[in-house]
C-alpha cells in the first residue's frame, strides 16, 4: 500500500515537473516571439500595430470601408518643435529613465489614491510604444506584467532615438488618424517637419484624449494646456 502510494506520488510529481517545464518553453517562445519582432523594428519600420488594428476593426463595425491615415516620416523629417512638445507633455525625462520613470509612477498611484479613482497613469513613452506595438486595451496584471517585459526590450534592442521615431509615426490623434504625419496633415494640412511650436503643441497637448479632442478642438482647457507645453519646449532633452 505504501509503495502503491508513493508511487502514485512519484507520478504526480513528474508530472507537474513536466507540465512546468512545457509551460516555462512556451513562455520562452511567447516572449521570443515578441523579442524577434522588436529586433526586425531596430532597422525596418512597423506596418501597423496591435491597436492601429484593434481601432480599424471597430471603424469598420460602423463603416466597412473605414481605414487609417497614416504615412511613415523618419525621425529628421519630423518637426524638431513636434519632439520637444511631445516629451513635455508626455515622458520629460524620456531621454534619462531605462523605460520606467518610477518618481512618475509613484505620483500617479498617489493621485489617484486621493482621487479614489483612475485619473493619472505615469506610464513613459516606452511603455506607451510597448502597449501600442503588442497589447489588447484590456488591464489586468497579466498585460502590465507583458507591457514591463516588452518595455524592457524595446529599451535593450533600440536606441531611444528608434523608440521615440517610432512612437512619433504609431501614436494615435484622431478617428483613424495615426502618426506625426498623418496629424499635421489632418489638423494644419502641412506636413510633420513644417510643424511650428504652436502647432506642435496643439497636437502633443490633444495625445492623452485625442478622439475627445478631434471633437472638441477649441476646448478651453486644450488651449490653457497647449500654451503650458510650448512655454516648457525650450527646456525639453531630445534623445
């Protein structure tokens, strides 16, 4: 009977050690998976992104015919003006932090314990570029887990000039409007490098909300903010 049972046991036992084993490969693939597709990213430009696609689906649940505007701009034809306005009003310390701007982080959660509620989030710009690229909009621990993992290796594989080109040319301001092109064209009808300070604020003080803000451009405090941004331009570090 004893041996009956330590036997029983010893199966067990291989067994979980097998299924730990299977799931610990998996994972490895899984991040593989998204490692490969960050190293290809370093020197070739992304065709579209998880939630570039998640948005074009739901166009097209109104409209089948929806599709985005977008148009690649490399990192030196894209206003000098536009970069300054973004890292102010979304990661001032972009060029300094490995991908998490911790200080930030601990001020959000702070925040939002006084607020009782969601209302801010403190996420980097690689972090942003991280959810962009790869994830659902769903938040759980599982997907913030996976947006620190992929963070972490955008930040290992690209320089942060690359991370920030390519947040420029996949972030989204507008219905189907995606990318520093794109916007400059939509909102001032130039192109990104032509974008001047006010402009460049304009569109780095609508990134939080932009669906809301394409709506509502005249919106009081979208102008009280966008003068905030372009005061701090002059101050901002490029990568």
């Amino acid at each position: 009977m004893l041996k009956a049972i330590r036997r029983a046991l010893a199966a067990l036992w291989k067994a979980f050690c097998y299924t730990l084993g299977v799931l610990f490969i998996a994972l490895l693939l899984y991040q593989g998976w998204f490692a490969l597709h960050i190293w290809y990213w370093v020197g070739h430009n992304p065709g579209n992104t998880s939630f570039m696609q998640a948005r074009l689906e739901r166009m097209r649940e109104k409209s089948p015919n929806a599709h985005l505007q977008q148009r690649w701009a490399s990192y030196g034809r894209i206003s000098e003006q536009l970069k300054r306005a973004v890292i102010v009003a979304e990661d001032a310390k972009f060029s300094e932090h490995d991908g998490f701007d911790w200080e930030g982080i601990q001020k959000a959660m702070e925040k939002n314990q006084r607020r009782g509620r969601v209302v801010a989030g403190g996420s980097t710009i690689s972090q942003q570029l991280a959810k962009n690229l790869f994830l659902s909009g769903e938040k759980n621990l599982w997907r913030k887990g996976e947006e620190a993992v992929i963070t972490s290796m955008l930040e290992m594989l690209m320089t942060k000039e690359r991370i920030f080109e390519i947040y420029l040319n996949v972030a989204e301001w507008g219905e189907g409007v995606f990318g520093a092109e794109a916007a400059a064209r939509h909102y001032f009808n130039t192109s990104a490098a032509s974008l001047n300070a006010e402009q460049a604020a304009h569109l780095a003080a609508m990134l939080p909300r932009p669906l809301y803000y394409e709506r509502n451009r005249n919106s009081e405090f979208l102008q009280r903010y966008s003068a905030t941004i372009r005061a701090r331009m002059p101050s901002a570090q490029l990568p």
